[in-house]
C-alpha cells in the first residue's frame, strides 16, 4: 500500500508531472532527495508512472483521431488478439471487459481517413476476430490527466498547480514535436538533456519545444497510480444516450463527479461514453445511479467493467493493474494493411 507521503506525492505530479523535486519536496514537506527516491521506489515496482500521449489541443485542431473500438474475439484468442494489440503504438489502450465485446481499445490517429483505411486494410482481416464496432469521439469533456487522488490539502494543491503552464493556442506539430511526443510517452519525466539527445536536437530547444507542447495542450501528461492502491480497484465504462442539445451541459455536470476519469462525446448507437473507477461492483452500480441523478434525461445503454486493463496509455499492466513495461505511443506509425 502507499503511505500519506506516497499518495501525496502522486497527487503532487497529478497536477504537474514533470514538477522539479525541489518543488514536490518543499510542498510535502520532504527534501528534494526523499522525493526523488521515493518516486523511483514507486516506479520501478511499477505502483505508480507517469505517462504523456496527444492530447485535446490537438484534436482541437483537426490534426488528431481519438476512436474507441469493441472488438469480439473467436473463442479461444482472446488472449493472442490482445497482445496483438498491445505490441501497437497507435492503439494506447486495451482492455479485457465484460458484456457485449471482449475487448475495448482507444485508438490514435492521424485523422479519419486512416482510421478508415486501418479497420478496412488490418483491423478486418486481422486472424482471431471475429467482429468489431468503431466509434469515433467527438467532444472530450474531461480524460485520465484530470483525475486526482485527493491527497494534497487545498494550499499544497494550489502550490503545485503554480508550476502548471497558463493555457496558449496550438500549433500543429513539426518533426521535432513528433520526436519529442513519443519520447515523452516512454519517460514523461525525462530530462531535456536526455530528450535532446533521443530527438536530436539542443537542450534549450527541446525545453522551450515541450514547455510550448504542454502549454497547448498538445500532449498531455498522467501520473497514474496502480489501481488497487488507490481504493478505485475496478474501473466501470458506461455507454448512455441523451439529447443532443443537452449533451455539452449533462457531460460537463458528469465530468464533475468524483469517480469519472473521461467523459467523451461518441458517434454510434450511444452519443457519450463515460469510465470511471469505483470502490467496487456494487459501487459500481451506485455510480451508475447517482450518473441518472445527475443528468436525469440520460438512459444507459449499456456498461462494462474492466476485468484486465492490460494497456493503458501505451503502458502494460499485469493482471493486478502494475505496470511492466510500455510500448511507445504514436498515432503517425500505423499499418493500415492493403486496401483495395
């Protein structure tokens, strides 16, 4: 389990995940040398990571295609299929879930058109499947980077959230910003020193480069936390359906609750989607409750619990939610097979 210090700790790089340690010590009352150690003590048995991948600032631009796929397995390759998956760098999350599909990937693209060109030339042709569902989002309300553990009083947070960089228009990604984007999804805490030596190219510029990345919300970054030490061991997903016009005020109302890690606008059969982690299944369906409660003309199409997330923004999980390794994000490296 994690003390007072590490869960802390964890809320302290939620609000700024690349915070120097100088800061994150002198918020929680530590030196900078016990923070950094007790970090990498997180770390490295895989309790607690900080990941980065393309974030609203990008999509917001037309540059970006974020899309959830249900994929149905052939009996006896759920498991083959997954690790297929996972081996992906443009699919940054997977998991095995209850209900009406196998499996839920988050997929990211470039745009629509690859999107297109990827379920005709791979995803359908792929050994072991045997259907899928795409559905493309729309609006993203909240997601992942938002989520706090809670553990910073309101003076700590707000010290923190100090070293956040104020919010500046986007521009659309170079080479270099690329480079640095998958860089930064492999370590989001690398140092310049170290990311200018993978992208090629100087410290300054690569500092300026991510400050600016950042400050767009072009990329944005996560410190997670392994689930079951979190007291929110089981992650819940809820399709549901509500009237266009009253979608924007529901889902802001709903990105608001405690337990909602992403709330996201979808087109298909359901017009939003929401995850969220619970205390547990029977809490699980009281969220689902107090969900209605909150936006009373919402109807719940249906809902899924993760038994498995075996990726979760390019990181790989074991079966009790530690991470083992990660596989780079990437939206631009895709295999959209041969389409005729």
């Amino acid at each position: 389990m994690l003390d007072d210090v590490d869960q802390q700790l964890v809320h302290a790089l939620q609000i700024s995940p690349r915070a120097d340690w100088s800061l994150v010590g002198g918020v929680l009352g530590i030196d900078a040398v016990t923070a950094a150690r007790r970090w990498q003590r997180m770390s490295e048995s895989g309790a607690a990571w900080v990941s980065v991948a393309p974030g609203t600032g990008l999509s917001g631009q037309g540059k970006g295609c974020l899309a959830f796929v249900e994929v149905d397995c052939v009996s006896g390759a759920l498991l083959d299929v997954a690790r297929a998956f996972t081996s992906l760098p443009y699919v940054v999350t997977v998991e095995h879930v209850t209900g009406e599909r196998d499996l839920l990937l988050t997929v990211m693209l470039e745009d629509v058109g690859t999107l297109s060109r990827w379920v005709v030339g791979f995803l359908d042709t792929m050994e072991g499947i045997r259907s899928s569902r795409t559905h493309v989002a729309g609006a993203v309300f909240t997601e992942g980077s938002r989520w706090r553990l809670r553990a910073l009083d309101p003076r700590q947070a707000d010290r923190i959230a100090k070293d956040v960089p104020a919010l500046e228009p986007a521009g659309e990604p170079d080479a270099l910003d690329r480079r640095l984007m998958v860089a930064l999804s492999v370590d989001g805490r690398a140092s310049y020193t170290d990311l200018a030596r993978t992208c090629g190219s100087s410290p300054d510029t690569v500092r300026r480069r991510v400050r600016r990345l950042f400050a767009s919300r072009v990329v944005q970054a996560r410190c997670e936390v392994s689930r079951p030490l979190s007291d929110w061991p089981v992650a819940v997903i809820v399709w549901a359906q509500l009237p266009p016009d009253e979608i924007t005020a529901a889902a802001q109302r709903i990105s608001s609750m405690r337990e909602v890690r992403s709330c996201a606008g979808v087109t298909g059969r359901h017009n939003l989607m929401v995850a969220a982690w619970s205390r547990s299944v029977e809490d699980a369906q009281r969220f689902e409750a107090e969900l209605v409660r909150t936006a009373p003309r919402l109807v719940v199409g249906d809902r899924s619990i993760a038994l498995w997330p075996m990726k979760l923004s390019g990181h790989l999980l074991d079966q009790h939610g530690f991470r083992t390794g990660m596989v780079p994000v990437d939206p631009w490296d895709v295999d959209t097979g041969t389409v005729l």
